[in-house]
C-alpha cells in the first residue's frame, strides 16, 4: 500500500511545493510549503476564478479483474506464454509478466474544490 501527497502554497506570487509519503506530519508539510512561499514571493497572488466542483469518479468496470481467481489470471498468462514459445522453433525463451494496480486519489483545494476518483 503506498500512500502519498502533494501540498502546494502561495505567497506573494511565489510558490512552495511539498511532496510527502506519509500523512502523519500534514501541519508540517503544510508550514514547509508556506516558508518555501515566502522565500521567493515578492510580487501579488492573483488566481483564475473558477467554480468548485465536488465530485466522486468512480470504477464502473464491466469485468472487475479484483473478482477473478489468482489461479485464472496465472493460467492465462502461461497460455500467452505458450503460444510466444510455440510460435517458432528458434523462440527459445521467453518472459510473461502480469500487473493489476488500483490508484485512489484526492483532489481537495482552498477553495472548496473535492474530487475523489478511483
């Protein structure tokens, strides 16, 4: 499990950018971020105006690759592996490799804006 995030602060047309892989400091992902800020900001902040949005992306998957048996998803690997080694009688070797992954992630701004998308 990998968790991770991203803060980001504006100060007087300067930015401060934090990236962090643990939750358990967010006050001080936060302060670092607003010091870096202020560090290079010598000018005014000025943003776009734009709505806040508050929305859920959810997975809407047909054939849910979670729900199919390590065992199906291994056999099916080495029958793509066989048909690599049984194509030509030079083919000698080769390599089949599987990978499922499933990202959450979260959007929250200042200004109100919340996304959560899977």
């Amino acid at each position: 499990m990998e968790k991770g995030g991203f803060v980001r602060a504006l100060y007087q047309g300067g930015w401060g950018e934090v990236s962090f892989n643990s939750y358990e400091d967010m006050e001080g992902y936060v302060q670092t971020a607003i010091r870096q800020a202020k560090l290079v900001g010598k000018a005014e902040s000025s943003l776009a105006k734009i709505p806040v949005v508050k929305d859920e992306v959810l997975l809407n998957l047909k054939n849910d690759p979670r729900k199919v048996p390590l065992d199906q998803k291994i056999a099916l690997l080495k029958s793509y592996n066989d048909l690599v080694l049984n194509y030509h009688q030079l083919i000698r070797s080769s390599n089949a490799r599987y990978l499922e992954q499933f990202i959450f992630k979260t959007f929250a701004s200042s200004e109100g804006t919340y996304i959560y998308q899977e």
